[in-house]
C-alpha cells in the first residue's frame, strides 16, 4: 500500500473510532446474579417509565430525569416488588462510576414498593442530557443528607446476592 493510501486509511480508521466513541460512552453495562450482562443506552432507558428528583449537590439545585433504578434492574433478573421479601433483601447493587467510584445500596432500598424515597438513573437534568462531568448516567438517591451516593458517570452496575445459603432457617419468619 502506498504511503499516502495507508495514511487515509488509518485516518478514516480514526475518525471511525472517534465516531463511535461518544455511542459506547453512552451505555451502561448491567450484571445480573446469573452473571447475564445486558449493555443499555439512552435510547433504551427512554422506553421506561421517568421520574424527575430535585435534589441539591454541591450547592446547586437541580432536578434529575430518569426511570426508577429498580426498573433498569428488572433486564437483569431483579425481582418484581411483589416478589421482594426474604432472600431477595439480601441482594445489593454494586454501581461504579468511570473513575472506579463504587457505592453500594441494598435491592430493597431501590423498590419503590418498599420505602418512598425514589432512586433513579439519571440521564437528564433541568431538560437537558447530563454534562461530560456527570453523566451520561447520574445514580440519583432522594433525600440523602449528602449526596455522596449519588454516583456520577455511572457505567456498571451490578446485582450481587449475598444470601449465605449456610445460614438455618428457624421459625418462619415472614412479613
């Protein structure tokens, strides 16, 4: 291949890789207990359900756009409310930011049947996508005194069981 021939092309390699950069970061990777992986973009998300959280950060307030995190977590096995009791509330969600950040909930936390306070992933704010800083993807927990938990730039998030199947049931306990 000529010098110049090769030159367009590893340009043209470029610029598609470029392109394409900007459609992967935005998407989030989520993982089930199974070890199922589903990525989902923007577009995905907008088929579900939104809710809108106004929530003070860092001295601004604004107000965070998105479906319910529990819903997300429903591509990838999470169980329906109706369903949430005994083991199920032994499961956590593990949510790490692109700079390796990671926080972790309790499944129970995100379902809406259980407490009131809403968590969601946020993908807008004030009408507008999420900035480079933020997003694409904002975790976004109500009513948190800090919102150190409210991670920023999500890109995993995961659901882990951590029910020890070791430990004896005595009794019945039940709700």
């Amino acid at each position: 291949m000529r010098p110049l021939a090769r030159l367009a092309s590893t340009c043209l390699t470029a610029a598609a890789l470029l392109i394409a950069a900007p459609a992967f970061a935005q998407s989030v990777t989520l993982k089930g207990v199974d070890g199922r992986e589903q990525v989902v973009t923007a577009a995905d998300l907008s088929t579900l359900a939104r809710e809108q959280i106004t929530m003070e950060i860092h001295g601004e307030t604004h107000t965070y756009e998105g479906p319910l995190l529990f819903e997300v977590l429903n591509r990838v096995g999470a169980p329906a409310t109706d369903a949430m009791h005994g083991l199920e509330l032994a499961k956590v969600v593990r949510i790490v930011a692109e700079d390796g950040y990671q926080v972790v909930i309790g499944l129970g936390e995100a379902d809406p049947g259980i407490r009131p306070n809403r968590i969601i992933l946020a993908d807008a704010a004030d009408g507008a996508p999420l900035n480079d800083g933020t997003g694409p993807f904002r975790v976004i927990i109500e009513d948190d005194i800090r919102p150190a938990r409210s991670t920023r730039q999500v890109v995993r998030i995961e659901l882990i069981d951590l029910a020890d199947a070791t430990v004896q049931r005595k009794g019945g306990h039940a709700h």
